[in-house]
C-alpha cells in the first residue's frame, strides 16, 4: 500500500487546511482509513477514521474543527482543519486503520503568526 499525504503548510492561527492523501496498491481489502497526528518524540495518535461508506469518527474534540472525508472513485482521503490553532502543529499522515501498513512520509502542518 502506498500513502501520498499533501497539503500541509504554515498557517496563521485562525486559518483553514485541506489535507489529501491519495492511496494506491493493495487497497481492495481495506475498508477504513484514519488520519493520525504526531509530534516528535510522541507516537502517532489518531484524529479521525472513515469507513468506505462515508461513516466516519472522531477522536475526543476533533469533531469540532476537523472533517474528514473519501472519495472512493480517486482513492483520496481528505482531512478539513478549520479556526486552525497552534496546538495544531503536528506531522499528519493517513493509513488504514485500524490495521496500519507502512508510514508514508506525512505532511507538515504548522500554525503560527
């Protein structure tokens, strides 16, 4: 499986991001995909998820400024960050979940005035 994530940037607080991650390889048994975050040093924790189906879930607050979403027939994950906040700076990257394959090089998201 291959995971292409783009779309980071540096932003000023307050600010909105789309992140796209296009998937490629062996993804005909992959039926959910997750949006993780993490800091140096830290693991990577989970954002958001969403099934093929488009039910997706959120962790703890994300839900409030954070959207994600599919488009099956382009095989992209996209993840929405509005009203964006410093604590929002992270390397983000996207896998399938809740089984993750090999960690592409994610995108960095960096919120500051």
């Amino acid at each position: 499986v291959q995971l292409q994530a783009s779309g980071g940037g540096l932003v000023t607080p307050g600010g909105s991001l789309r992140l796209t991650c296009v998937v490629s390889g062996e993804i005909a048994s992959i039926y959910s995909w997750g949006w993780y975050r993490q800091v140096p040093g830290k693991e990577r924790e989970l954002v958001a998820r969403i099934h093929r189906s488009g039910n997706a879930v959120y962790e703890g607050s994300a839900e409030d400024r954070y959207t994600i979403s599919i488009d099956n027939a382009k095989n992209t994950i996209y993840l929405q960050i509005a009203r964006l906040i410093p604590d929002d700076t992270d390397k983000y990257y996207c896998n399938s979940w809740p089984i993750a394959r090999d960690w592409g090089e994610g995108t960095l998201v960096t919120v500051s005035s």
